[in-house]
C-alpha cells in the first residue's frame, strides 16, 4: 500500500470536494478524446493504486436460480427461460471447502452470491456461519443476496462480514427498462442499510444493455454521488443469455456486445469519479480481448474475478488470467485497498451517511 495515500480517501469524502459530481460534468468526462480521458484515469489511478497490481476475487454462487425478480439480464431470475435450475442454499461445509481452493489460487477475496429477492430470516443462521468461517481462513468476504433490511445487515456486520455488493445496475431513468419488480430507491435503500451497519459497500452495473451513454452517465453519477463512494465498484458487460429479456433483445444484433472503447470509457470515468475505490472487470471479461483488458487496466480497473465462471456466466478463467498477466506485467494485490486503509470511526461514518442516499 502507498504511504502517501493512508488518509486520502478521509480527505475526499469529509470535505465532501469529490461526491459533488455533476452529470454534465461526468457527460464531459465521457466526451474527452480517448486519449485524454485514458491519460487522466492512468494518472488519479497511479496516485491512488498501486498501477500494477489487480486484486483477485473468486466469485461462489451458494444458491442458484430461482429468484423471483425479473432482472432483464439475468438467467437466475425465474421469469427467464433460460434453462438454469434452481438450487437451495449450498452446505455451508461445501461454501467453506470451496473459499479455501480459492485462497490456495491466491484469491483475495471470497463473494458468495445467492439469488434470492431477499434473505429470509430463516436463512440468517447459515449465512452467519459462511460469513464467520471464509473470514476464519484470512479471506475477505463479500456476499450479495438481494435486498438487505437494516437487522439483517447489522447481524451480517457483527458476523464480519467486509462487504456486501448490491449493484444499482444502470442509470435512474433506464431502470424501469430492466427491472420492474423493484424500484431504484429500492437499492439505493439497501445501499444505506449496508453503509448504515459499517459493512463495506460494493456497488457497480451493468452496461451493454441497450442503454445510451446519457444511461451509462447517469449510472456513474449515482455511485458517485452517494455520501460516502462504494469501496468496490464492478463494471459488468452485459453476457446476453437466451431466454432472458435483455439476450432475446440484443443477441444477433450490432449492440449484442458493447464496444470495447465505450466500455473502457465508462470503467475510465469510474475510475476518475471514484479515486479510492477498486474499480471491477466482472461479468463479460471474457467475451473481451486482451487488448481491450489491458486498456481496462489503464483506465484504472484494478480487480477481476478468477475462475471459469461467474455465478452462471462463463468467465476468462484462470490459465488464461495468469497468461495475460504475464504478457503485461501485472501481478496479484498485496496490500489492503486504499479505501479500507483509511476505515472510519463509527460516528464518521455515521456523519457520512445520514444523509438521504439519493
Ligand atoms: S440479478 Fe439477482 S435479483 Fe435479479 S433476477 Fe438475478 S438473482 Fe434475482
């Protein structure tokens, strides 16, 4: 970790100088000639990150399918006929066998995720025990299990976990177009209840989804502009799937698969919005070219998920990942991120989000 950077994230929030963005002003970011946009993001990047390392995640899905939303995207939900089948929770010894193959890879950090609307209540106990025993093996831990309520979050903070990942998905004015069984606010709720408990925040999207860049504008302005920047923030390309909304629409046309100079736009202005935090290759990483990655990287994408899939989705894999860092001269994170170096008394962090999360 740099030295240097131990209380930079304080500065930029409690001033409050860097959460003031403005959608013309993140418009104008997206509108540099590529060079200069890629230019400044290298720079906020080097300033903040060490530039050639990249985190490692591993990404587990403990309960697949099934999910009674009716996200665009997504095989999991059941309103898709895409073919994936339900599973309940997985045994929580499995999760645990599962988390240490990861850290024998070198992962960081271990996200579990399960397809559910919510936790139920009844489901706690179990989750509690994942979260104690992946944080037992000295991983991080991060799970993303839909809608939180403010207990639910509380008890997963007194179990440890580090973060929890509930992403807005797309800008205000383009969601109704992806999801209609819940609303914005509803995730923005979720995002407080997270904050709210001390649980670090993981919040990113998903581009590619027939969106303008007005959408994808509007979807960087939100993180943002929340009180305090998602520590994590996974920039997804859409993976369309047949037999979801989203993939019936968009598969075999020209916007099947983002443009590779878009996508990098939009991980550069998340990466100049948000300086501290770790910017995330995710979802259609795979489907990408190396030279569209290592663009990626100077843009100031600084963590990727290992592994050959994503929850349901195929992903680089791990022989390929270890080829590519060879070829560009990347190496896996050591060091805490930037963002956690600098972790908040309670009562700052209380200051930090009171404030309504719109
Ligand atoms: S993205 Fe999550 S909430 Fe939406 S349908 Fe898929 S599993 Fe359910």
């Amino acid at each position: 970790m740099l030295e240097s950077q131990t209380c930079l994230h304080n500065q930029v929030q409690h001033d409050g100088a860097r959460n003031d963005w403005t959608r013309a002003e993140i418009a104008e970011l997206f509108d540099l000639p590529f060079t200069e946009l890629l230019f400044r993001a290298a720079t906020v990047h080097r300033e903040n990150h060490p530039p050639t390392e990249v985190q490692l995640c591993t990404l587990l899905s403990i309960k697949t399918g099934g999910c009674p939303e009716d996200c665009g995207y997504c095989s999991q939900s059941a309103h898709a006929d895409s073919g994936v089948e339900a599973t309940k929770l997985l045994d929580v010894q499995e999760v645990l066998q599962r988390a240490a193959q990861a850290k024998d890879q070198g992962s960081q950090r271990f996200c579990m995720g399960a397809a559910w609307r919510n936790p139920k209540d009844r489901d706690m106990p179990a989750i509690i025990q994942i979260v104690e025993g992946v944080a037992a093996m000295g991983m991080e831990t991060c799970m993303t299990l839909g809608m939180l309520a403010p207990h639910q979050a509380e008890q997963l903070a007194e179990a440890g976990l580090d973060y929890y990942n509930h992403n807005v998905d797309t800008g205000p004015e383009y969601y109704d177009r992806v999801i209609t069984t819940r609303k914005y606010q509803d995730r923005l709720d979720t995002l407080e209840n997270v904050r709210n408990s001390g649980i670090n925040v993981c919040s990113g999207g998903i581009v590619g989804m027939g969106e303008t860049r007005d959408d994808r504008v509007g979807f960087i302005h939100t993180l943002a502009t929340l009180p305090q920047h998602p520590e994590s923030v996974p920039v997804n390309a859409l993976v369309p799937v047949k037999g979801t909304p989203l993939g019936d629409m968009l598969a075999d046309t020209p916007m099947a698969q983002i443009d590779d100079i878009e996508f990098v736009r939009t991980v550069a202005a998340a990466r100049i919005t948000m300086p501290l935090a770790m910017v995330r290759l995710s979802a259609g990483r795979e489907s990408m070219s190396e030279a569209a990655q290592a663009l990626c990287f100077m843009a100031g994408a600084n963590s990727i998920f290992t592994g050959e899939k994503l929850l349901t989705a195929p992903n680089a894999g791990d022989d390929s990942d270890a080829a590519l860092f060879k070829k560009l001269g990347l190496t896996a994170l050591q060091g805490e991120e930037p963002a956690r170096s600098c972790a908040k008394t309670p009562a700052e962090t209380q200051n930090l989000t009171g404030a309504d999360a719109t």
